[in-house]
C-alpha cells in the first residue's frame, strides 16, 4: 500500500525549497522561486509592431494618393480595415509628421476624413486644421471653422485660436476683423500676449489711432517676467526692457 509522508517543515507551516539544479548555460533554476531558463530564439521578427512604424506607413500611404476626395477616403479606410478599434495615437503621430513637413493639404484632408469617422474631435486637432487652413491660404474655410468652435465653445476657447485668427487678418491687412476678434478677446477676459498687442499697437499707429494705441500700452504694459525652457524646465526670467529715455530718443527724428 501506498503510504503518506509528511515532513516536519509541512507540518510547520514551512514549506521545503525543492533542489536546486544547474543548468548548462549557467542559469540557476529553484524550483519555488527563481529566474526561468532562457533559450535562444529560433526566429524573431524583423518588423516593429507600433504605433512609430504605423505612423510612418500611414505617411507613406497618404503621400502617394492624389487629391480626389474619395480615393483618398478609400485609401484610408482600406488601410484601417483591419484594426479592432480607431488607431487614433497612429494618426495624431502622422499628423505631426506632416506638419513637420507642412503637408498641409494632406493634412486638411487626413484630419477631415478623421472626423468623418467620429475620432479625435479635440481641440489639439481642430487647431492643426485652423492652422493647416490658413497656411494653405483658405480663408473662407478657416473662418468657417473658427466661428463655429466659436459658437461651440464660446467660454473656454483656448486664447491660441484668437492669435491664429488676429495673426492672420493682420498678415491680410483686414484690420476690421482684427478688431474684431480683439473685442471677442477683452468681452470674455482673455489678456492678449506680446504679439497680439504689437500687432494691434502697428495697425493704431498706421491708421492714425494714436489715442487708442495709449490706452493699448497703458492698459497692457510690456511684461516684466517671461518663462523659457532651459534644458527642459520652465524659468522665469526678468526681461530687460530699455529706459523710457532711450525709446524716446530711438523714435525722436
């Protein structure tokens, strides 16, 4: 008959560590704990599985299509047909790359198409078509976008779609609108930057408005503080802002 044993370690509560046994290849394997005994590989794959390398081919694949609104459509469903869920990282890394190259016709269309399937509809994206838009010289589109993120999101619009637009009424020389979109900004108590006020400041003065270029620079004084990154952290740093005397002896005739 078989009998049962147990050791005193068991019946303590303590379980016995099996032998520990050598391997060949120098790895020492316990039987309760231990680093498990590696093999060399027989074949390994060569190909990158990720969103980097889906990215790049999702470049590749746009670059190649002509402007014709549905090939490239049915390209890029083509090329998603296989994906279980929208590969939205894959297409937010492409749209970078493309906007590193100022591909931005592929990237209206990219993120056009993007929408039609119900993805990324965040403000990140809808300002890379704001920008990509005006950079493409579609102004009627771009207003079209803008006034409906505007209508949309009226209270917490991010202050860089107002620059987008002032910037690009100021490179048009429609000063009106630029006007405009400034009064939107101090209606809902958005403090312009730098850039806005000196190019808002340039249009007073080429148009003879000196009395609201003061209230301008009275009301929004240059910054004593600004922040920069160095080596990756944010500093703030004093700005040296020339004396009152030597403006006025630079401007003097």
């Amino acid at each position: 008959m078989l009998s049962l044993r147990y050791s005193s370690s068991l019946m303590a509560g303590r379980p016995e560590l099996s032998n520990v046994s050598q391997k060949p290849n120098g790895i020492v394997v316990c039987g309760a704990r231990g680093p498990r005994p590696r093999f060399p590989r027989v074949w390994k794959s060569q190909k990158r599985i990720g969103t980097i390398s889906k990215s790049q081919k999702f470049v590749e694949c746009v670059k190649g299509l002509s402007n014709v609104k549905e090939e490239v459509y049915g390209a890029l469903d083509s090329f998603i047909a296989w994906d279980l869920e929208f590969p939205l990282i894959a297409v937010k890394k492409a749209l970078k790359t493309l906007e590193i190259e100022k591909e931005w016709k592929r990237i209206i269309q990219v993120i056009k198409w993007m929408f039609s399937k119900g993805q990324g509809k965040t403000m990140g994206s809808y300002y890379t078509l704001l920008n990509a838009l005006a950079e493409d010289g579609r102004l009627e589109e771009a207003e079209e976008l803008y006034m409906k993120i505007f209508s949309q999101y009226l209270e917490s619009l991010p202050r860089v779609f107002f620059m987008k637009m002032i910037t690009l009424y100021y490179n048009k020389g429609m000063h009106e609108k630029m006007f405009e979109i400034f009064a939107d900004m101090e209606e809902l108590g958005i403090r312009p930057d730098g850039s806005i006020v000196r190019m808002l400041g340039d249009v007073f003065q080429k148009l003879g408005m000196l009395d609201k270029y003061d209230k301008l620079k009275k009301k929004y004084p240059p910054p004593t503080w600004e922040y920069r990154y160095i080596k990756g952290k944010r500093v703030r740093i004093r700005v040296n802002r020339p004396d009152r005397s030597n403006e006025e002896a630079c401007t003097s005739p």
